[in-house]
C-alpha cells in the first residue's frame, strides 16, 4: 500500500511542477511520477542544506514541489525539456 501511495502522490507532485515549469505537454504519467518522487528527495536534501524546517504535510508538499521545479530546471538545462 506504501508504494501505491508514493505513486500517487509523486505523479501529483511532478504533474504540480510540470504546471509551472509549462513542461505538462512534454511530460507524460510516468515522467511526472519520476520527477515527483526524485523531486520529493532533491528538496529536502536542498531544505536541509538551506536549515530549513518544514512544518506539517503543507510545508512537507510545497518542499517536494519545490524539489521538482528544481530537478525540472536541471533536466531543462541539460536539454531533456525544451
């Protein structure tokens, strides 16, 4: 059931950041639940170098989002997105 779970709200959080980084056309289920969960990890490494502390399952939320626009920029930069 964990896995489920991390599916879900992985492709939830990839799909989130697709949005604003405008790569929805470019990025299908599976991208958006690879970036989402990849992102998830990237943001709280980046959260924690930065001494920032999330407080609840909002903060933990916008923390994975913002991990994702971040890998997305990454992936962007790297010519993986256009």
């Amino acid at each position: 059931m964990g896995l489920l779970v991390t599916l879900i709200i992985g492709g939830i959080v990839g799909w989130l950041a697709s949005i604003v980084m405008k790569t929805n056309a470019q990025m299908g289920i599976i991208a958006n639940i690879v970036v989402g969960i990849v992102g998830a990890f990237l943001g709280s490494w980046i959260f924690g170098l930065l001494g920032i502390a999330t407080a609840g399952a909002a903060g933990q939320w916008v923390m994975s989002v913002v991990g994702a626009i971040v890998l997305i920029a990454l992936l962007r930069a790297l010519g993986v997105f256009k």
